[in-house]
C-alpha cells in the first residue's frame, strides 16, 4: 500500500482509477487509528473498488490552547492497520501542501455549527469543513465515511454536500467502543489509568439515559439534569456540555420528539471526550 504526500500524485492516481472504472471510498482521519477508523475503512471496502484513506492533522481546526503539537501520530503504525483494512493508499499531505502560502479561503457552515462543539471550540467547524471540501475536491470520492462518534461533525459536512450541490454519498457509521463502553478516540492515549477508569462515566451515562427512556421519563430537561448529577459524582469529570437535541437540525425538541441525541462534552483531567448517543421513545 502506497502513502502519498502530494496532491499532484493524488490526482493522478485517483485519475487512472476512474479511468478504469473504479468508484472511489474515502476515509478521511487525523490517524492514530483505533477500531473506530478500521469500520470506516473496511466499509469503504466492501462499499468501492478503490480505497483511499486520508491522514492530515488540520491545524485549521484547533484553537490556539489546543492539542494539536501533543496530538498522537504514528504513520508506520497506520500503514500497517489500513492495509489489514484494505485501503489502496493513504494520502498524507504536510500542512504547507494543503495550505501554501497565501491560502485565504474557507467554508462555513451556519446554525448547525453555532451549539454543542461548536459553541467551545470557535473555528472548528470552518476547519473541518475546509479541509474536508479540499479533500473532496482533491480525491473526488464516489462515497466517503464518517463515524457517528463525532454526532455534530458528521451534520456539518451533510448539510455542506447538500448546500453546495456536491455528488457524493456521505456514509455515516455507528460509534465503535471499547469493551468497557468507552468510546474509542486517538485522544484516549492521554488519559492516566484513574482517569482512563473515570472516563467510563460517558458511556454509562448514555446507557442511563436510554434506561430513563424505557421507564417512560421523555422529559429533555429531566434527563439533562439527572445525567448532569450522575456525571457530577465523578471526580475527575468537569462537564462541557450535556444536550438533548433534535439529530437532524441540532436544535431544541419539540414535546412529542421520536428520536432525540443525546450529546455529552466531559473534560476527564486535561482531556476533552465527547460521546452520544440516539434516544428512541
Ligand atoms: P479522527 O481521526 O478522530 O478525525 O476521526 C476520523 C473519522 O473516524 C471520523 O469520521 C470520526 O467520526 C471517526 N471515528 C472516530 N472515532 C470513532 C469511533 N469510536 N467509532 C466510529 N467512528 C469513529
């Protein structure tokens, strides 16, 4: 399997694929991968005939006080995991290919960005939508694949396909955890074991809303405010933000809701989780 850092040898690979035929999966990821990107990965693979990983740290995306110097990388790693996982090649561009000097463009996406992450991480999403039309328009994939882990992300390229008429089918895909119920993120190699144990608090604070659900409290603001209290019993836990939102527009449910998303930001010491999950009643 091939890794490919410009944007040239890109083109003219994806290019000679389509020349033959092929349809074209992409995964794009910041690496490190767990279980969570090899889903994404293998289902590319069943779903395409040529697939393409993506791995870019996209500094556009991290606030100044953010992680990304310390964020984890391991290319040899990687290779490795995504050729098991059957991708065709990983196209890993250095950040002065993907912004060279004088880049001044950027995507924003509006209303769907403005809560949940969107709220504390100002520019993010810009980032993120950014780098992921470069990408599409560089790879030009029939279909590309995103975990429902990151719930808010996954809404923002929807609604930026939708808008600017792009034509490609965006896969969404269920959220891979550990045994333990921790969902699985590159950022979970900080975590200290105490912290790691804490970290549990998530998950198990989405199995007890689903609980609240089946015994009949449907009450949004009932909800937030029990799992508020089961998150404050963890120590280690400093809550961000605890929401029940309608998952299609990310905005407050009406009273008779089906589905509603229930999403969790927690700092465990130093580190930021997010996690989620959809109520059904
Ligand atoms: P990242 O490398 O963290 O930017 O993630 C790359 C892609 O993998 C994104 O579409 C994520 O939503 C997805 N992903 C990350 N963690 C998980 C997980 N635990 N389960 C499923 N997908 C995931």
């Amino acid at each position: 399997m091939r890794i490919v850092h410009t944007i040239a040898e890109t083109r003219e690979i994806i290019a000679q694929a389509k020349s033959l035929g092929k349809s074209v999966g992409l995964v794009p990821t910041m690496g490190y991968f767990h279980e969570g990107h090899l889903s994404l990965m293998r289902k590319a693979r069943e779903e395409n005939d040529f697939v393409v990983a993506s791995i870019f740290v996209n500094p556009i995306q991290f606030g100044p006080s953010e992680d990304l110097e310390k964020y984890p990388r391991n290319m040899a790693r990687d290779s490795q995991l995504a050729e098991g996982a059957g991708v065709d090649f990983i196209f890993n561009p250095a950040v002065d290919e993907m912004y060279p000097k004088g880049y001044n463009t950027y995507v924003d996406v509006e209303k769907i960005t403005e809560g949940l992450c969107g709220a504390r991480r100002p520019g993010h999403f810009r980032g993120v939508a950014t780098v992921v039309l470069k990408l599409f328009n560089i790879i030009q994939p029939n279909s590309a694949y995103f975990g429902q882990k990151d719930f808010q992300q996954l809404k923002v390229i929807e609604r930026m396909v939708t808008d600017l008429n792009l034509q490609i089918r965006i896969v969404p895909m269920p959220i891979v955890r550990e045994a333990d119920g921790l969902a699985m993120s590159s950022r979970n190699t900080y975590l200290s074991a105490d912290e790691r144990q804490a970290a549990l608090i998530l998950s198990k604070s989405l199995r007890a809303a689903e609980e609240m659900i089946h015994e009949g409290h449907t009450a949004p603001e009932e909800i937030t405010t029990t799992i508020r209290e089961f998150i404050g019993s963890e120590p280690l836990a400093r809550i961000e933000y605890i929401k029940v939102l309608d998952p299609d527009t990310l905005v407050t449910l009406p009273t008779n809701w089906k589905n509603a998303l229930l999403a969790l930001a927690v700092k465990i010491g130093n580190t930021r989780l997010i996690d989620n999950t959809i109520l059904k009643r």
